[in-house]
C-alpha cells in the first residue's frame, strides 16, 4: 500500500526521538549549507588577503580551489564509510574535524598555513554534506523526496544570500579571521544536531564486506551507466557557477569598482532570487516531460553566457542580470537532477553521494580554476565559459536520451 505524504512524515519524525520530522529537515538544510558558507562568508574579504598575506590572487584563490578539490577526495572516503557504518559515526567525526580546522583557518599565519587548514576543513565538510543526501534517501522516496529536496535546497539557498553579507559586515569590525571563527560557531551548531540525529540506516542494509571492499563500491555505482552519464553531464552544466563563486568579488570590486558591501548586496540577491529555483520546479514544473525540462534549462544558461559576454561587460546591474539566467536555471535544475540521480540506484547510496559530490566538485574547482585565468576582461571570460560548457551539456543531454540506456523516471528501455 502507498503511503500517503502525511504518512511518510510521521514514520520518518518517530524515528528521530529529539528531531522530529521538522527538526531533521532543519538538520539536512543546514548540512547542505556548509559548503555555500565555507566558501561565500569570506569571499568579500579576498582582495584585502592579498594585500595581507602579500599574495597573488592566485595564490589567495587556492583556499578556494584546493578546498574543493580536498572536499571531493573527503566525499569519497566518507560515503562508502557510512554504507558500512552508518551515517552518525561520519557526521559527528566531520564536524569535530570541520570545527578544529575552522579555528585553525581563524589562526593562520601566513596564506600557506591558511590553504592546509581549508585542506582539513574541506575533508570534515565532505563527510557533512555525503552524508546529508543520503539521510535523504533512507528517509523519503518519490514525490515526497522531490519535495524535501526542493524544501532542503531552498533553505539552504539563504546560505549564498546571507554568507557574503555577514562576511562584509564581519569586515567593518574585524579582519578576515572573524569569517573562520563564525564558520567554527556554526560547525558547534552541527556537531549539537549530529548529537540529537539518530541512525537512519537500518543494520540489515549497510555493507558488511571489508573496508576496501567498502570503498570499491564506487567502482560499482560508477559502472552504472544510467546514473554516472547524467551526473557528468549535471556536473557539466554546474561548472560556470563556480567559475563565478571564484571570480564574483573581482568582478564586482576590482571591474565595476564597487566597495565590498555592495558587492555583497549584489551577491546576495542574485542568491535571493535563486532561493525560489526550488519551488518553481516543485509547483510549477515537476509534472513536465522531463526530457523537455532538462533541454529548456540548459538552453536557458546557454543564454545566459551569451548575455554575460555583451551586456554583461556594461554595468553591474547588466552583469546581474545577464548572470541571473544562469544561477536561476541552476537553481530550478538541482532538485530534479538530485532525485533523478538517486532514482538510478537502488543500494550503495552513500557511495552514490559520493561519486555525486565528487564530480560536482572536481569539475567546479576546473570551473574556479578557468574563470581565474587572466582573460583581459574578467566578464568575458566568464560567459564564455557559461556559454561553452552550458551548450555542451545541451547537446549531451539530448544524445543521451537518444542513446539506448535507460534512465529511471524520464526514459526506460527494455
């Protein structure tokens, strides 16, 4: 028998004695927050760390890129590790990892030691946010997950809207360190819900091979076709966000010449408006053919390239709005392809969100490293990499669903 959503919640609530069904997605939300904030909260401080440190933007950037080509590798270690010994055990081992290294950032002396402190503080958020979207799956199916998945990644989208408005504000009484010691106050934050969260993975459904056996269930889940083509090609289509996480306070500051605050204003609503991505595909858009859907969305960023490359060059108010196509058609994508992704594999889930996280992440810091490259004019270079690698995934999409591979929940064949 089917239940029904009401169901659902309540079976899912009883098994969180101090959470409830409200408190775990408060929980998962803010799990999927760690990455956004990690990154975001200091970006308004990164041309005043080069005048600091006496470093390159280059240099300064690494504690950006290295800390998602780190997380990636943290995200493939923990995931299988959680299929073998729940999801618990990972998140609270993450979060005291997380939080030392928070404060270690907070305490660098010199842009070296700031880079291998976001090395470790990487590593500690792979295993947070591995296992938040399998929590997911061992909680919810179908509809019900779409939803919660939508409900998580709006939530979390205050993240990017907040995080460089505090990072600023941060700024006018403090230096950059003050960015690290808040990242260090909202891992204690975590570390508290990881204490009340109670195991969602049932004993008869985690793996009970080896500990290198468990870490070769990657191989497995990528072997996959009907999961790991889409989730490069989602990877793909989310690379020129990160070019733009990595270059926004240049752009905005050194380009338009703005003042740090209001780039973050600029930073924030675009992250605002990005919140509602979620929701429009839930209420909107979740009961259109879903082949359709995805070449709509990628034809939209593709777009939004060209726009950044012409009008983007102008103005701020131009730049923002010719990006605003890219981050939106990004934002109503992700609860779609999240759950088509977890849809094409039955078992071995933490391993699925590994492999996820880790080519979400490997392509973004290729995405970081690309929008860094000294084009002459920043703008340009920035749409043109939406616009390449948005087409790209355009067209791989579209020989996808002509290809013979099934894919469960938008195309089956026998």
């Amino acid at each position: 028998m089917t239940q029904s959503p009401n169901q659902t919640s309540l079976e899912v609530g009883s098994k969180q004695k101090y959470l409830g069904h409200k408190g775990l997605i408060a929980f998962m939300a803010l799990m999927n927050m760690f990455i956004p904030l990690s990154t975001d909260m200091y970006l308004p401080a990164l041309p005043s760390m080069n005048t600091y440190f006496g470093s390159s933007s280059a240099v300064t950037n690494l504690t950006l890129s290295a800390f998602f080509l780190f997380y990636a590798v943290g995200i493939l270690f923990w995931g299988p590790l959680s299929d073998k010994y729940g999801r618990k055990p990972i998140l609270l081992v993450g979060s005291i990892l997380y939080a030392a290294s928070s404060i270690a950032c907070a305490m660098s002396v010199n842009i070296y030691f700031l880079i291998a402190a976001r090395i470790f503080q990487a590593i500690g958020s792979g295993a947070i946010t591995s296992v938040s979207m399998a929590v997911v799956k061992d909680s919810y199916s179908g509809k019900k997950r779409e939803s919660i998945l939508a409900i998580c990644q709006s939530i979390s989208g205050l993240a990017p809207m907040v995080a460089p408005i505090v990072g600023a504000l941060i700024l006018t009484f403090s230096d950059w360190r003050g960015s690290f010691w808040a990242l260090a106050l909202i891992s204690i934050v975590n570390l508290g819900f990881s204490i009340l969260f109670q195991e969602t993975l049932k004993v008869e459904e985690r793996y009970t091979g080896t500990l290198f056996g468990s870490l070769g269930r990657l191989v497995i889940v990528s072997k996959n076709k009907s999961f790991i083509i889409p989730a490069l090609i989602f990877a793909l289509s989310t690379l020129p966000f990160m070019g733009y996480i990595a270059v926004s306070s240049y752009v905005y500051v050194n380009y338009f010449g703005l003042s740090a605050q209001i780039y973050s204003y600029f930073f924030a609503a675009n992250a605002l408006l990005s919140i509602a991505g979620p929701f429009i595909y839930v209420k909107f858009l979740s009961n259109m053919n879903k082949k359709l859907f995805a070449s709509m969305i990628l034809a939209i960023a593709t777009l939004s390239g060209v726009l950044v490359m012409t009008l983007g060059t102008l103005t701020p108010l131009l730049f923002w709005i010719s990006f605003l196509f890219m981050s939106l058609s990004g934002a109503v994508m992700r609860p779609f392809s999240a759950n088509l992704l977890l849809d094409q594999q039955e078992s071995d889930i933490g391993s699925v969100s590994s492999v996820i996280g880790t080519l979400f992440t490997v392509l973004g810091s290729i995405g970081m490293a690309l929008a860094s490259i000294p084009w002459g004019n920043i703008v340009f270079g920035l749409g043109l990499i939406i616009t390449i690698f948005s087409l790209i995934s355009l067209l791989l999409w579209n020989v996808f669903m002509k290809s013979s591979i099934p894919c469960v929940g938008v195309k089956n064949i026998t």
